[in-house]
C-alpha cells in the first residue's frame, strides 16, 4: 500500500526565510505566522499589504452526527464578507432546516488565528455560534431558536490529525487540517429535547491560506461507527494536489494517509438520481454515494461567486488501509460537497 513521508508539525507554519513549510505534519502547526509571509505578486514583484489582508482566506467546519440527527455548522472569512451557516437534519424524516449569517468586512464576526488556539463566532444571543480551540482540541457552541450546543470533541489517544500545506496556483499555498470519527462530550438540545451523546462522533476542518481566485473542490466526509469500530474519512479532489493530498482513512483513531481519489457525477442530475463514485487509481478507495437531501446556495455578488451544494447521503464500497486491512461499508452516513468560489 501507499506510504506518504511525514514530518513534525512546525511551530510556525512561514519559516524564517518568509516562506511556507510544505507536506504532510504530524501533529498540529501552533501558528500560521501569517506576518512573516513574503508575498509576491504574478509578476514576481512584492505585494501591496492590500493584496496580503484580501488575499487570504479561511474557513471552518464541524460535522457532528447522531443516531437521529445530523448538524454541519461552517464559518467562513474571505476578507470582503464573512459568512456562516448552521443545518439540523433530520435522518429518519429526510428534512433539512437552516439558519444563515452574511457579515461584511470583518464586522461581527471572529476568526481563530491559529489552528492550535482561538476563538471564532458568529451571531448574537438566540442565534449565534462559535468555535473555540484550546490546545487543538474543538469546543463547539450553538444558540439558535431549534439547537442548543455546548460540546468538546474528542480524539482516540494518540490519533494524529491530517495536517499539511501545499503550494497554490503560482504563488499561494494552502494549510488544511481536519480530524474525523471524533467522539463528542457534553450537551446537545434540539427542539427543546436532550439527545444523547454516547454514539454521538464528529469531525472538523480548519482551512486557511492564499488560495486560487477561481476555486473549486469536490469532498466526501464520513464519521460512523461499522464493524471494525469507530472510522473517519476525508476525501477531496480540487485544492490540495500539488505533490500530496488531503485524502486519509482513521479506523480507531488509526490514520492512514491516502493517495488521490477521483470523484465522478452528474452535476445536473436531480437528487432523487444522484448518484457518485469516489475511487482511486491503486483500488484503494471504491465507494459509491447516493444522495438524498441537499444543502445549497448561489451567490453571484459581482467580485465574489459562491456556488455550493453539500449533499447527505449514503455510502457503499470498500477501503483498503496501508496496511492491507480491508472495510466493507453498507449504506453509511456521509456527507459530499461540490463547491466553486470566486473570491
């Protein structure tokens, strides 16, 4: 199978010289030391602090699934706007509510700087929601008129992230980390009624660098409970590709680093026929996805285009770990995403 070169997490993710470190880390960047990052423009020639502060973008998502529901919650700063929503989906009723924010330039809102530590919110009491990192480890709070949260997500001993930056279009660079099958401490209310946590799981993604103008990307993310135990799976296809990619399987909190994965859909089908393939050259990872709900929206705001769909569905097909280990998956939870950002 498939071995990827590690290396320990830097503390600062620009080293002295004002450039990136780049591949995959084990552990967590304490900072982003987004001060010391030389940037140069196309044309070789240094960047106007204009272009640095607009240029760099960053987002944030929780995943958090129960017997009964499923809860995305995304915060996200693109310098120009800041937005974030938060969805309660109902599984067994295949319903689907929202709640949305759209702030302009950085007023009322927050955004962690570092991806070890911090503090990001959105909203006002009865609908608000943050994220809080303390030592890497994810506190999530939501206040909204149908969900109340205070929950800590928690890691397998020993379970490493997936943490790495890549190089972006001709002069960016991308940081992603994200850490699936998370187990959840705490409370959760939804629709005035406590849920239980003991099956609950997780994950979450911090994503921030310089990235392309015209962005896209196609991702596949699963937190359940099979077999073999507890999994995690983060598959992508769009951003980090230059020389490594995000794709990585936990069993048990195990991580096993994976190589590309190629998506194939019908963009234009409806959801009801909405089926993907998700699979790797070396067989890998062969799984098919059906669709049945959808959370989207369009934004055409001249300077800045947001076209997103993320789909909850079912996964069927197979995993082979790095070790030869083979997992049949029957019909698990998950979510997909097909997203394209001008920003």
């Amino acid at each position: 199978m498939l071995t990827i070169a590690t290396q320990i997490a830097p503390d600062s993710l620009i080293s002295p010289n004002g450039l990136p470190h780049f591949g995959h880390f084990d552990g967590i960047v304490n900072s982003l030391g987004l001060a010391h990052f030389t940037y140069f423009d196309t044309m070789d020639k240094p960047a106007s602090k204009w272009a640095k502060h607009f240029d760099y973008k960053q987002f944030q998502f929780v995943s958090l699934v129960t017997p009964r529901y499923v809860i995305g919650i995304a915060l996200a700063d693109i310098a120009y706007l800041g937005s974030a929503f938060c969805y309660l989906y109902d599984i067994k009723a295949n319903s689907l509510t929202q709640l949305d924010w759209l702030k302009p330039l950085r007023l009322g809102y927050d955004m962690a700087p570092s991806p070890a530590a911090g503090i990001s919110g959105i909203g006002r009491k009865g609908a608000q929601l943050s994220f809080e990192i303390i030592e890497g480890v994810w506190r999530l709070v939501i206040d909204t008129p149908n969900i109340q949260a205070d929950v800590t997500l928690h890691p397998a001993p020993l379970s490493l992230p997936m943490a790495m930056c890549t190089p972006t279009g001709y002069n960016g660079w991308t940081y992603t980390q994200k850490h699936n099958g998370l187990t959840v401490k705490g409370r959760l209310t939804v629709a005035h009624e406590p849920q239980p946590l003991n099956q609950a799981l997780a994950g979450y993604d911090f994503s921030a660098g310089y990235m392309c103008r015209d962005t896209s990307w196609r991702w596949a993310s699963i937190n359940a409970q099979i077999e073999e135990g507890i999994m995690g799976l983060n598959l992508a296809a769009g951003v980090n590709e230059t020389g490594a990619t995000e794709n990585v399987f936990w069993i048990n909190g195990e991580r096993h680093l994976l190589g590309p994965v190629q998506f194939e859909f019908d963009r234009h089908a409806t959801l009801g026929t909405k089926v993907w393939r998700a699979y790797s050259q070396n067989g890998q990872v062969d799984l098919q996805f059906s669709a049945r709900n959808c959370r989207q929206e369009k934004r055409n705001l001249w300077v800045i285009k947001s076209n997103f769909r993320q789909y909850l569905g079912h996964f069927s097909g197979t995993i082979i770990d790095n070790q030869g280990r083979r997992y049949q998956l029957n019909h698990v939870l998950g979510l997909t995403e097909d997203h394209y950002a001008r920003w």
